[in-house]
C-alpha cells in the first residue's frame, strides 16, 4: 500500500475542510447523526425486545419476543424518532447552529389541509372487506398513534428537510439540486417495494423539500407526513391490520398516479395560506 499516496489525499482533505470550516462541521455531523441515529434505534429495539423477553411475551413473525402488533408499530416509530435527537444535538453541538424552528400556528393551520389529500386517496383504495374493532381495540391505537407517529414523522422531516437539504446547500448556489436529492435519499431510505411507490415517495420529497424552501421552514412538510402516517395508521388500527408489512413504498400505479396530483394540490394551497410568493431561497446553512 502506498502511504505516502494516502497521507497526501488525507492532508488534502484536511486542508479543504480546514479552508470550509462550515462544510467540515457539516460533515462531521452527518457523521454523528448516522451513529447516534443508529444507536438509538438499536437501543429501542433492544429494549423493547428484553422487556418482552422478560415479561414472558410470545414471539412475533421475526421470532422476537414482542408485547404484539401496537407494540411492534410503536417501536418501529421511535426507532426512527431517534434521529431527531441525533440531528437536533448534531446541529447544536457540531454545526454550532440551533434547528429550524417551528411556527406553531402555521402548522396547526397546515395540518387540516393535509388531511385532505391523504383521506382521498384512502377513498381511492377503499374500505377492507374485514369488520372493524371494537372501541376496546380501537382506543389505545389512537392513543399509541398520537404520542409516536408525530415524533416519528418530525424526525424524518427535522433529518430530511431540516438538516440535509441545508448541507446539501453549501456546496451548490441553486436549491434544486438539494431538492432533488433529498427526495431521492427519503425515498431510498424507505426500501425498495415497486418502482411506482419508489416514484411516489420522490414525490413526496419533492413536494415537502420545495414547501420548506418556499416557506421558509417545516411546518407544511411536518404536516402533510403527520397527516399521512396518522391517517395511515389509524385506519389499519380499525380494521385490525397493524400487523400489514406494507408500506407507501410498495405502492401501485394506480394509487401513485393518484396521489401526485393530491400532493402537489397540497403545495399550491399552501402556497395560498402562507402567501409566500418570493423567489425559492434557503436558510443560512
């Protein structure tokens, strides 16, 4: 191996990062949030696992011990709101810069609007041919759902929108290409199911990283992923389908062709309540 090749390409870096000390700090907390973020999802599910090992708890589909399907969904929830944390320490701490911070008003008034577009296209799928639970069973979804899908949602929003179409930001002038890359990245991190969800979650990404950048913030991208996972969620909950492994990811053509137009129906809405009609701009990184 030659070191001396090596040791020249590292002092390289060194002297780039050393002449960009933002970008150096930006990539260093890249760095950290992948490691935080993974620990702390590996320890939720650790956790989570040796309760029910614990309690005695029968084994779920992945042969491991689990209090059942609301439990299961749970964790897998907060194994992804872990990275707010990460994200949220990473930009304090690394970056030296406090995070985007949310504008309650603005987003209490995005979320009915949200609504919209994702109970139409549930109307599109239609109702399971399954009954629905009773309230005994219904009832601690909701109550579940409500304290873990919009932690969930905020911490792919707060990694996503918030921190890496920020970083994306400092290398190039334009905030398209931020744009289009944290899309792709959104929707590669939610597996591959069929080229048309694939293409739908683009879309989703798209749609809630130029919502950010023309508003200014998080609250309409927030909202629109609450909306569609609360949403989500709760409909399997009354049917008794917690236990579905599918996701938007494995999404047909038939629900992606219509959910694009539902989506970008969103953005221009919101575009009318924000009233924001200056040109596309992105936060100081």
């Amino acid at each position: 191996m030659d070191r001396g090749a090596d040791g020249g390409a590292l002092a390289r870096l060194v002297r780039m990062l050393s002449a960009y000390p933002n970008k150096g700090r930006t990539l260093l907390a890249g760095l950290i949030i992948v490691v935080l973020g993974v620990a702390g999802g590996i320890g939720v599910y650790l956790v989570a696992a040796l309760a029910a090992l614990v309690a005695g708890r029968p084994e779920n589909a992945d042969g491991v011990p689990s209090f059942g399907p609301l439990a299961d969904l749970a964790v897998a929830f907060l194994t992804v709101a872990a990275v707010l944390p990460a994200t949220l320490l990473a930009q304090r701490w690394i970056q030296r810069r406090p995070a985007v911070r949310l504008r309650w008003g603005l987003l209490l008034r995005c979320l009915p609007v949200a609504a919209v577009p994702v109970v139409l296209l549930s109307a599109v799928d239609g109702m399971p041919d399954e009954k629905m639970v009773g309230l005994a069973g219904f009832a601690p979804a909701v109550l579940v759902a409500l304290l873990v899908v919009p932690v969930q949602a905020a911490a792919e929003e707060y990694l996503m929108r918030g921190w890496l179409l920020q970083a994306v930001h400092q290398w190039v002038r334009s905030p398209w290409p931020p744009i289009a890359l944290q899309a792709v990245v959104f929707a590669a991190l939610h597996g591959w199911g069929t080229p048309w969800g694939f293409a739908d979650l683009v879309v989703f990404g798209l749609v809630a990283g130029w919502l950010t950048v023309r508003t200014g913030g998080l609250e309409a991208a927030i909202a629109l992923h609450v909306a569609n996972n609360l949403i989500s969620v709760l409909l399997a909950a009354a049917y008794g389908e917690l236990g579905v492994d599918q996701t938007a990811a494995d999404m047909p053509w038939q629900y992606a062709v219509a959910d694009a137009p539902l989506l970008l129906g969103y953005a221009a809405v919101i575009v009318m309540l924000t009233g924001r009609r200056d040109c596309l701009t992105l936060l100081p990184a």
